[in-house]
C-alpha cells in the first residue's frame, strides 16, 4: 500500500491532480469553518454545546452531518452538498415519470449535459428554500429545538441581514457544485462523492472524542473495534455482486464474423446504493418537524417520544420497513429486466439455458428480487447500528460507525481508490489493492 502511494506521487500527472484535490478540499474546509456575516459566533457556539448535552437530537443533525458540522454553525457553505444531493435524487425519479426528461437521457452525452444544467437549476432553487428556512429558524430561536434561547443573529429584526445571510449560503452552494466539477474534470474521482465524504469524515474527531469523554475509554476502544469489523464488512458486501453470464452468438457482416464472446451482467448485492437511508432519513424528519411546530399537544408529545429519539423500538421498525421498501423502489427504476432482456435479444446475447426475451426478463426479475432482499436486509441492519449503539451504550447520538457515514466513507474510499489504481496500472506500476 505504502509503495502504491509512492508510486502514485511519482507519476506527474497523477501527482498534480492528487495536489489538485487536496487543495480543493482545503478551501471546501476553509469555507465551512467561515461564519457567514452577521452570525453572532459565541452564542451559536453556546448552543452546540447545550444542544450536545440534551437528550434529544437536533432536527438537523443528519443534514449536519453531511454539512461537516458546518450547518449548525451557519457558516459559508452551511447548507453543504445535500441540495445538490436532493436535487440529483428528483431529477433521476423525474427522468422516469417524464417522456422528455426520458428522450434526454438517451440522447447520450449531449442530453445528460442538458439534465446536469437542470440539476444545477434546481439545486439553487432548494438551496435558496434551505438557507431561507434555517436563517428563519436561527432567527427565532428554535433551530436547536428549543435548546437554546440565545440570540444568534446580530441584527435579528434587520430583513437586509436576513437576505444576505441567505445570499452567502446560496453562493456557498454553488461554489460547492463548482468545485466538485473541477475536481471531476481535473482531479481524481467524482467531485461531488468527494466533496460529501469530506464533510462525513470531517465529524468522525469531534465524534469519537465525545464517546471518549462521555463513555469512558473502554467504551471508546469497544466502538473503534465493533467500527473496524463493520467497515470490513460493508467493505465486502459493497464488492460483493452477481454475475449473470451472457454468450453472444455468431453472425456474419459482410465477409467478416463477429459475435461469439462471453461477457457477463454484474448485479451488485447493494443495487441502490446509499439512496435509500437518505430517503428513509429525510421521511423519519417529517413527523419530528411537524411536532416542533405544534409543541404541547397530545400527538406532538406522542412524535417526540417515540420518532424524534433513535432508540425507541417505533422508531427502529419504522425506519427499517421504509430501508426495505425505498431499496425496492430504487432498484426497480434503475435496473429495467425488460430493457436489458430487449437489448440482449437485439445483439444476439442470451443466458446459457434461458431462452431470449420474455423468459430471460423473468429470471433477471427473479434474480434481482432475490439480491435486492438481501441488499435491503444489509442497508437496514447498518442504518440500525448506531441506534443499537445509542440504546445499548449509551453512545452519543453522532455516533459515527454505522448507517450513512460508513455507507459513504467505504463506496467513496474505494470507488476513489480504484480510479488511482486504474492510472497507476496504465503505467506499469503495482496498484493500491494489489500491493
């Protein structure tokens, strides 16, 4: 491994795109540790700390997450990545349900420019909803759910230092997008999977310091082993996959053969990714924001008890059954058996035994169903973990092995690090998972 980071650093090119990301990630830290003008710095830091010792989470604290900590401290760039996430998530449901948005993606390459401009669009338009929903809660004092009484505006009464506030954090998020294509055009890997697994690492510290003072160093070591055996086991399930092979036959064009190959249909055990925690997260936020604005009632009182704390029993099946059914979901949009079954048959590929058409759509939906029972088990019992953690240990509620963090941590880390291998291997030189 060591040899590979060295030979990585050796190769020019390969070196300044590696420098190339490294800096952009420390202006992407830089502007999420920047306030943004008009917050009154002392008192919200004031609140995260009373808010950390309450029993109850933020509303927000898995979009602070996301943000690296940077959405409760209304900094530059507090709203993050997650408009841009929100946005590219409704534009690949809509790319289904509209013909046009349908007839772009096959196009190729000139109409998937045209849906990332609109994904661009409706990215400033969320961010713009966002910032302006969270400024209104800063100024009235209850984005930390009442925790904190403090003021954390300056000029609380001024609507001018209400929109600029806005303004800068809008800005921040297309600086954000702006900055994840120039590492996809110049750097390594994805810009924008970068971009959020910057901001989930950047909590782990100020995570595990929290179960280290709050818990005791046993605990801490118990929570850094049970971590390293659950990140070697996303590690093998997020690799492992299904290979549906697929013989293409002989056929003649012109004087020349062609045909005749073996090749195969890679289905993932983890078909949809990370898509359906952050779906069933985003719904699990709706009933405790709903109370937050009707406090006092029996009802709201009922929501807070029961889906606003990650151990309550309620909490744990509801978010599990919505894992399982957005997993479902996703997958049947993503993966189409007739579509692929079609496009088999029009090249001449089947399924060794399965006859073309109709019944190889059948088997790649069986086969598929089957998988993604197993994807959705997998995404459910991880998301679990650090409620387990929070009910069984007491953990702090950031707890930071388990669920979405881990998710992205181990996709981002290895779809980063096979991209490096890929360039070191054109040049001759021993890869990152080889070495």
């Amino acid at each position: 491994m060591l040899s590979a980071f060295v030979n990585a650093f050796r190769t020019p090119d390969l070196r300044r795109k590696i420098l190339f990301v490294l800096g952009i990630v420390v202006l992407f830290r830089l502007g999420s540790q920047t306030p943004a003008p008009g917050i009154n710095v002392p008192n919200v830091q004031t609140c995260i700390d009373l808010a950390s010792q309450g029993e109850n989470s933020s509303l927000f604290s898995l979009i602070n997450v996301f943000s690296g900590g940077a959405l409760l401290q209304l900094t530059v760039f507090a709203l993050g990545i997650m408009p841009y996430i929100t946005a590219s998530i409704i534009l690949q449901l809509l790319v289904v349900v509209i013909p046009r948005l349908e007839a772009l993606k096959k196009e190729g390459q000139s109409g998937q420019a045209k849906i990332t401009q609109y994904t661009r669009y409706l990215t400033l338009g969320l961010a713009i909803l966002q910032a302006t929903g969270i400024v209104a809660l800063a100024r009235s004092g209850q984005l930390f759910g009442g925790a904190c009484n403090l003021d954390l505006l300056y000029r609380p009464d001024s609507i001018l230092s209400f929109l600029l506030i806005v303004l800068i954090m809008v800005a921040g998020t297309a600086m954000i997008m702006w900055f994840g294509e120039l590492i996809t055009d110049r750097g390594v890997g994805n810009g924008m999977s970068i971009m959020i697994f910057t901001q989930v690492v950047a909590t782990f510290p100020g995570a595990m310091w929290a179960i280290r003072q709050t818990n005791g160093l046993a605990t801490f070591f118990l929570v850094l082993a049970v971590g390293l055996v659950v990140v070697a086991g996303v590690i093998f399930i997020e690799q492992a996959q299904r290979r549906i092979p697929v013989q293409y036959a002989k056929r003649m064009v012109g004087r020349r053969m062609f045909g005749g190959s073996s090749t195969y249909i890679p289905l993932k055990v983890n078909q949809a990714g990370i898509i359906p925690v952050i779906f069933a997260s985003s719904l699990m936020y709706l009933p405790a924001l709903l109370a937050q604005f009707n406090e006092g009632t029996s009802w709201a009182l009922w929501i807070t008890d029961n889906f606003v704390v990650g151990d309550s029993p309620l909490y744990m099946v509801t978010f599990f059954a919505l894992i399982v059914f957005f997993t479902y979901f996703y997958v049947s949009i993503t993966f189409n058996p007739e579509e692929v079954a079609d496009n088999m048959k029009k090249y001449g590929g089947f399924i060794p035994g399965i006859r073309a058409g109709r019944p190889t759509q059948e088997y790649l939906g069986y086969v598929l169903s089957r998988i993604t029972a197993a994807g959705a088990l997998y995404l459910g019992l991880i998301a679990l973990i650090p409620m387990f953690a929070i009910a069984l240990l007491g953990a702090s509620q950031n707890f930071p092995f388990g669920g979405t963090t881990i998710l992205i941590i181990v996709g981002v880390g290895l779809s980063t690090v096979q991209q490096i291998e890929s360039q070191l291997q054109q040049r001759n030189y021993e890869g990152f998972l080889r070495s």
